[in-house]
C-alpha cells in the first residue's frame, strides 16, 4: 500500500504478494523485501512504480531474513538473519552481487541468541545501528562495516528501541516505559563498559552446575520408525470406535424425558456418529410420542440427520421449541468455496423427507396440512464482515444471500425464494455501528397453502439458550407478536439497528465468575407480507432495545445474560408488547 501523507489517501500497489519489511532504495526508488510463502524466506524487490516484484533469491528452509536496509547510495543492503539453531546474524550484501546470484555478506557479525533490530545505515553508510538485548536489556550498538568493531551506544535501564541517527549527530530512540513507547533523544557516544542485568537463570547454574544436564531430550531421539504399528490408507469409517456416553435431559413439547447420548467417532474424528436416546414418562403424551431417537453423522462436508419424535434440551426453557412429533430424515453437503477471512463465500444445500407431521418443521405452531412432506432448498451465502480490536460485536461489512426451495406434498410442488442482505456502518464513537438488514421472499402455491408461506413473529429466545442471543435479527423473527403469529405468500422485511458502545466493568465478580462488559442496541422493523394481494396485505412495525451482559466462569466459558423488550404496531390495532430475557450458556 502507499500512503500520501499530505492527503491521507491510499493506494493499493501489489495484492497478495505476502512482502513485508520493506527497505527503500534511494538510488533508483525501488523497493526490497522478504515474501513468505510455503515456509520460504524470498529476497524479492519491487521496482518503481511497484507494479510488480522479482524474485532476487531464496534461503533454505529455517533461515529467516528481516529488518531490512539498504545504504544511502543504495550499494549495499543489510539484512537480520536467523537460523534454524536460534542463532542470529546481522549481515551486509551488496546488491549488484544479489543481482547477480550471489549472497556471500560482505561483512557479517554474529549476534548468537541476543537478536538485533532494526539495524540502519548511518547518514554516511558506515555504520550500522540498531538495538539488541546483548546485556540482557535492549541497548543501542554501533556496528562499523570496515573494521567490524561493534560499540554500545547506551546504558538504559528499561530499554531503548529503533534507533534513527539525525543530521546533528543526536539519536531518536523510542523509550519503554509502562505507558508504553515513549519517543526520546540521545547522543550516541560509545561506552567502554556497559552493565549486564542479572538473571535469576544464570544465578541458578552458576551456584548449581548439575542443572545444565537436566534438559529434555532431542526430539530427533525417539524411534518413529520402530513405534509405527502400520502404514496405508487411514479409513476412518472402518476405525469408528465408542467415544463417550453419558445421561442427557431433553424436552418435548411441554414435557421432559430422560436418557442417554452416546458419541462415536475414528481417532482422528473426521467421521462423527452421535445417538440420542431418551424416553418422556409424561402420561399425557400418546404412547408413540413417548420414545425420542435422534442419530447425526457427519463426515466432512456431509451431514446425516434421522429424528423420531425429535427432543432438544433448550425446549425445557422458554417458547421456542425446535421438538416435533413424527420422523425425518435430513441430509446435507456444505461447502466453502471462498475462505479468505473475513471474505468467506459458501453454499448449502439440503433434503429431507418428513413423516406422521402434526405441525411445520420450521413454525412450531403452524399445523401442517400433510401428515407428509418432502423437502429441498440450496444457498449461497457471502459475507465480508470486520471488527475493529476490542470490539464485542461486527462493526461494519456486507452479507448477502441467496436461498431457493421447494415443498412436495400430497402431490403438490411448492417452490419459494428468499434473498437477504445485510450492510453495516462503523460509527466514531468506539465500537459503535448502524446496520440495515432487509430480507424479500416469496412462495408460489396457493395463498392458504401453509406449505407456501413464511410465518414470523417473537424474539425467538428461550430463557437458557444456546444459539445467537440477537434473535431479532433473524428473518423469522418478529419481537411484539407472538411466534409464527403472521404469515404470508410474499414478503419484504427490513431492521435498522444501532449498537451503542459497549460499556466495561472493572471489577464486577470474582475471580471465578465474573461481568466483562454489557452491550446496548435499539432497533426498528417494518414487515409487509401478501404484496401481490391488497385485500389480505398486512402492514406491521416494531421497536425495541437489548441489553447482553457477558459473564465469565472459570476464566474460560462464557455465557450472555440478555433482556430484551419490544412494542409492535399495526393499524387499527393497539401496540403489542414483548419482553425477553434469556441466558446463553457456555458459548
């Protein structure tokens, strides 16, 4: 990238070259720099007007080049190495010889484990200054290229650091401090003896010698060959072994049921097998209604999912019930055809069969007018979605996409179509952004025919949840009406949201449980549903805010405690009020 000071404007020069530590050549304006790549440290250059790069020359494996210079009359370039050994080496070339193949230094000094940065070339080229921890504290030296001799430049006590030599013979040097890097000046004059810091280490070996032995042994040592029970294809369907089990608590409808979860899976789990087996003891439920099963399998992009009377744990807490009486069979193939974070770019797709149906896979109360159903849908879906350091949530960025699918039942083909896409702003307050997110969909069977609606309504969370605690967002959900409460063939949907600035807690808890940050977001949403029908069309708005506090427990798991409230609105009716409160666990 190139910067104008004067302006502020950017420019993007080379894409995805992967060069850093850039140098400056004054002589003929061009570039040097070390790519990465496949474990490769490359000497590459990149000619004015850095349109592209060539490769000059590439180390073995192990060596690693960095902190680049090149001399005011651009004859030489001096270069940090490192070695696979731990040792370091500042290192001076010239350039016609690196043009030329050739990459004996011209003159070298070994720096052993202490490494140097940020070495320069002086006003006059004949000296190299840099910073190292040579006495144990990051000091200036002075390393002259003639004669070889190395001086120390200061005796600091907390460090100095990037050394830049000025006109008057003083130095810039940045000093630490607990504030951070503090800019200060210095006259660099050679010091004859300079005072090393004591560690506590070298205390230890110098009284207690025996400890140099107690070290572990070379990696190099241990018999790979000999501890290798057998070579060939790994068949990881054929080494699905039991993994663990252990008792589970779900929920069905409004009852509970009791049972056990066992998990299988190969040793190197690219093949998953997991079985939910559970029983409801409920005499208000009929008998076949009783006994729960769940099997998924997955196996890398490809996923399995055969349910009878499926049970889930969160349905014990809340309104949002994902547990269905009958059968299903799902199965799925995901793919990512893009993954360059935070562009990502993925498709899905899916198809089910589902059996003995008393109410919609996807509204829970909805009833469905099959006891059958055979379903498809596919998607595509991009997003390019960034964060700022510190943040508690996505700041600004795009995603959108596309889904297409189609409901078979009772000899009816019902296709439907929904687009999405969602566009954020990152604001100048901190960590403070708006976002629109607007959704369209529409069905192309009968108006009545549940098979060709959508239904909204409700935040959708469960007072202790698992999934995305900001419900509201999703194209489902609707805060102020009761779930799956409006339905229509088409629609069109859109929420601005604004997140306000996270507010941090300095000590709020204990060590084991404790309060990181609460964050605050109002929003406003409008639905249209029956576009394509004026006398069923149906207009409604909503506005609301949240409040998620994150906890943390054991200094590792986190859970999100969230209260929401919302007001909806719709002619002639009076306003709708919902109120939410939810605790994610263990995210």
């Amino acid at each position: 990238m190139s910067l104008d000071p004067a302006t502020g404007k950017t420019r993007m020069l080379l894409k995805d070259t992967r060069i850093g530590d850039l140098a400056f050549d004054p002589a003929d304006r061009s570039l040097w720099g070390v790519r990465h790549f496949n474990g490769i440290a490359t000497l590459a250059r990149i000619p004015y007007p850095y349109t592209e790069w060539n490769q000059v020359r590439s180390w073995p494996y192990g060596e690693v080049l960095y902190d680049l210079d090149v001399s005011p009359d651009g004859t030489l370039l001096a270069a940090a190495v490192g070695g696979i050994d731990g040792l370091h080496s500042e290192q001076v070339f010239k350039i016609e010889d690196l043009l030329a193949g050739k990459a004996e230094p011209v003159a070298k000094f070994d720096f052993g484990t202490f490494i140097p940065e940020g070495f320069t070339f002086s006003k006059d080229g004949r000296f190299l200054v840099g910073s190292s921890y040579y006495t144990g504290v990051s000091n200036v030296f002075r390393y002259e290229l003639a004669t070889g001799k190395v001086e120390a430049l200061s005796n600091a006590e907390t460090g100095f650091f990037r050394p830049v030599p000025r006109d008057d013979g003083s130095m810039i040097v940045f000093r630490y401090s607990g504030e951070g890097f503090v800019p200060a000046t210095i006259q660099p004059t050679p010091l004859e003896d300079v005072g090393a810091i004591s560690f506590l280490g070298a205390q230890v070996v110098e009284h207690h010698p025996e400890v140099k032995d107690w070290q572990v042994p070379s990696p190099a040592k241990i018999p790979l060959e000999e501890m290798t029970v057998r070579r060939g294809p790994y068949k990881a369907g054929r080494l699905i072994r039991p993994e663990s089990f252990y008792p589970i608590l779900e929920g069905y409808k409004d009852s509970a049921a009791i049972g056990m979860r066992f998990n299988f899976s190969d040793p190197v789990m690219f093949d998953r097998l997991t079985l939910n087996a559970s029983y409801s003891p409920d005499n208000g439920l009929e008998e076949n209604e009783r006994l729960h099963l769940r099997l998924q399998f997955r196996r890398y992009d490809w996923r399995v999912d055969a349910k009878l009377n499926a049970a889930d744990f969160y349905d014990l807490f809340g309104p949002t019930k994902t547990s269905r009486k009958g059968y299903s069979l799902r199965v799925g193939w995901d793919h990512t055809y893009l993954y360059d974070l935070p562009r990502r770019l993925s498709f899905t797709t899916e198809a089910a069969y589902y059996g003995n149906l008393e109410t919609l896979p996807l509204f829970q109360n909805v009833a469905s007018p099959s006891d059958k159903l055979v379903t498809a849908f596919a998607r595509l879906k991009y997003e390019n979605v960034r964060s700022s350091i510190g943040r508690v949530d996505e700041e600004k960025g795009q995603r959108v996409q596309g889904w297409v699918g189609a409901n078979y039942a009772d000899g009816d083909f019902v296709p439907q179509t929904l687009g999405t896409y969602d566009v954020g702003f990152q604001l100048p307050l901190t960590h403070s952004s708006i976002w629109l997110r607007t959704a369209a969909g529409a069905g192309f069977g009968d108006r009545d025919d549940p098979f060709a609606q959508f239904f909204f309504g409700g935040f959708g969370n469960n007072w202790v949840d698992h999934g995305d605690e900001h419900r509201y967002r999703k194209v489902l959900s609707f805060p102020g009406f009761e779930i799956d409460e409006i339905g229509g063939r088409t629609f069109v949907k859109s929420i601005l949201e604004w997140n306000l600035p996270p507010l941090r807690f300095r000590r709020l808890g204990t060590p084991g449980f404790y309060a990181t940050w609460a964050r605050p977001s109002v929003f406003v949403s409008g639905l249209a549903t029956d576009l394509d029908g004026k006398a069923v069309r149906r207009s409604v708005a909503d506005a609301g805010a949240q409040l998620d506090i994150r906890f943390t427990a054991l200094s590792r798991l986190d859970m999100t405690l969230s209260f929401g409230y919302a007001a909806a609105f719709e002619d002639g009716f009076g306003p709708r009020k919902e109120a939410m409160v939810s605790l994610k666990v263990l995210q």
